[in-house]
DNA sequence: ATCAAAATGTTATAACATAACGATCCAGTC
DNA sequence: GACTGGATCGTTATGTTATAACATTTTGAT
C-alpha cells in the first residue's frame, strides 16, 4: 500500500472540511492582506488550477483594489512561499496546497476533462527521485511533478456515454 | 541499483557520440527540412534546454530562412511528435531527447547554475506513478517530472571554492 | 509621531505562444 | 512534363503570461 497522505481534492482538507484563510492564518502567525487572502479563499473554492490573468478577471468586481499583473504575480509569490499554493507548470497556472507544506516531493493529478488537479504526497517517488539523483550526483531543489490524463469521475462518464 | 538507461547529457548517445540528424533519419524513415533540421542539430550541440525565441536568435544567421515565431514552433512541434525533442515546463524550453522515444517517464534533472540538463529513464518512478494514478483511478497521458538543483560538477566547484 | 518594512499602484515592456490565411515546396501519379 | 494532395513555410497580427522599475500607501512597532 502507498503512503497517500492526501486523497481528496487539493482544495479540501482531509477530513473534507474547507480551511478558512483565518484558521491558516491562526495556525501560522501569519497576516494575510486582502489580495493574498481573496486569491487563497477563491482557490479554495475552485479547486483546480487557475492562471494570474483568470484570477484578475474573477476578482475584479468582488475587491477595492485594481489587481493588476504584478499585484496577482506578488501575492502569489507569497502563498507560494507560504506553501499555501503551487504553481503548476504545464498549465502557467496556479492551485491552493491540500495543506500548507514546503519542499517535499508532491505530485500532481490533472485532469484534461475537468481541469480537476489532485495533490499527493508520496514517499515512494521522492526516495525513487532522491536516489535517482544521488547516482548523478545531483542535489535536488524545486521538484516538479505533475501527471496529466483523465480522472477516475471522467473516466467513468466516459464509460457512460459509451456503453449508450 | 537503478535502471538508468542513460547516464550522459541529453545530447550525446550512450556511447558518447552525438548522432548525426541524417542517422536518425535513416533509421526512423524520416524526411527532416532545413528548419526541423537545424534545430534539431543546435539543440544537440548545445545540450540544454533553450526556449523557442533564443532558437530565433541563435539560427537567424546560419539560416537562409526568416525563422518567425509559428515556423519555429511548427518545428517544435514535429520534432516532439518524433520525440526527438522534449519541452522542459519549468523553463517554457527545448531540449534534445537523449534518443528518440515516446510517452515514457522520462525525468530530467536540471540545474539551475550551469542550465546542464540530463534526461533518465526511471521504471522504478513509472512504476510508483503507475500505483499512485491506479490508487486514484486515474488514467496518466502526459508525464512531466523536472526536478532542479545543482548537477555534480556545479557541486564540485562550488566545494572547491569554498575551500580556498 | 516617527520610522522601517511590506504591500500595492502604475506604466511599460519582456517573454512566450498561436490564429488565420496565403504561398511554396515536393513526392507520387497521370 | 503537368497535375495534385499533403506538408511546410511566410506573413501579419494578436493573444497570453510574466516582470522591470520606480512611486506611493499601508501597517505595525517603537
Ligand atoms: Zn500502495
Ligand atoms: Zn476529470
Ligand atoms: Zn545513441
Ligand atoms: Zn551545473
């Protein structure tokens, strides 16, 4: 069996329960203004990988400020640091953390269909990439892995559909 | 031990000899143009990933041709049908492929000082991504798994440095 | 109140990528 | 040789993502 510490979607906590940019915010000490908190909490609620520029257009109308590109770019450079969001390279595009984390080896479901993203951490991949690297002699910083395909709620739409 | 199946920088051959485009072409039945061609050979010469606008730059005098943007990544594009060429998300660039493949697990280790890239071949990553995406129910396409950080020689020069 | 750090505003531009449509090249066929 | 279909390329324009540079405002501590 795998070490699936996350199997729900990234925008859940494990036991199903959305975290509030306030428990965060509690947990970590931390002071989120309100750009960084209305990105956080509307990824939260889309659960699946949003670009800077869809970020602007959705927000607009809902706060005080302008949100210009390098307003959205420096707010999510901070939840990145954070750990309370990941950029997802395949898609330039950005998707709340299953929980706040840094630096271990997450790997990322995305689906084609839906845009559904699953975060996971597994200990069996990052071994596998850290011994990997260590025969190259390589040391290893930011690791990137994202998997793209179908998810098991298309998949079985898929089947539907054709079984008709 | 691991399956690492291939230990050189991306643009040689394990035997460390570069391959010519005509020997690919021979052996695969296919018809390269200048454009596809030439950039398929700067990309071996130069061994690390180079994004499409440096290509641009970088062919424009050895060229009889204009090379815009679509013509660029129309070349782009083909040679990564033939997996001669993989994108590096990470850096929105290029890479020769160590040998032409298709729709594997392939990693690259990429490091952020020199821009050296290596690509393996890991059946034991395949294998846990496999058991992770069967755990979801999810049905993987496209595997992307850059990791970045510092190669051996980076490494060594950087100790050596910090010795004086 | 004063100050320093953090966040944001503003303007402009860099860097990456594709749409749309016409022209050309080239191998195989008549 | 002329014809033809498919692949490639030219050209123009535009869309999309990301950052540089510098001014201003907000925030929180002293
Ligand atoms: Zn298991
Ligand atoms: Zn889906
Ligand atoms: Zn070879
Ligand atoms: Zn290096």
């Amino acid at each position: 069996m795998n070490t699936l510490l996350q199997r729900k979607p990234a925008h859940q906590c494990p036991e199903g329960r959305p975290l509030s940019a306030e428990e965060v915010c509690a947990e970590r000490g931390l002071q989120l203004s309100e750009v960084q908190r209305s990105i956080l909490e509307y990824l939260w609620r889309r659960g699946q990988p949003v670009g800077a520029y869809g970020l602007m257009r959705e927000l607009k109308g809902t706060l005080t400020r302008q949100l210009s590109p390098p307003t959205v770019y420096r707010a999510l450079e901070f939840l990145q640091k954070e750990g309370l969001v990941a950029r997802i390279e395949t898609k330039n595009a950005f998707v709340a953390c299953a929980r706040p984390h840094r630096n271990r080896a997450y790997v990322y479901f995305i689906c084609d269909t839906c845009g559904a993203s699953v975060e996971i951490e597994s200990a069996e991949i990052e071994a596998q990439v850290a011994h990997d690297a260590a025969f190259l002699g390589f040391r290893i910083g930011r690791r990137v892995i994202e998997l793209e395909g179908t998810c098991a709620d298309c998949l079985s739409r898929e089947a539907a559909n054709a079984g008709c």
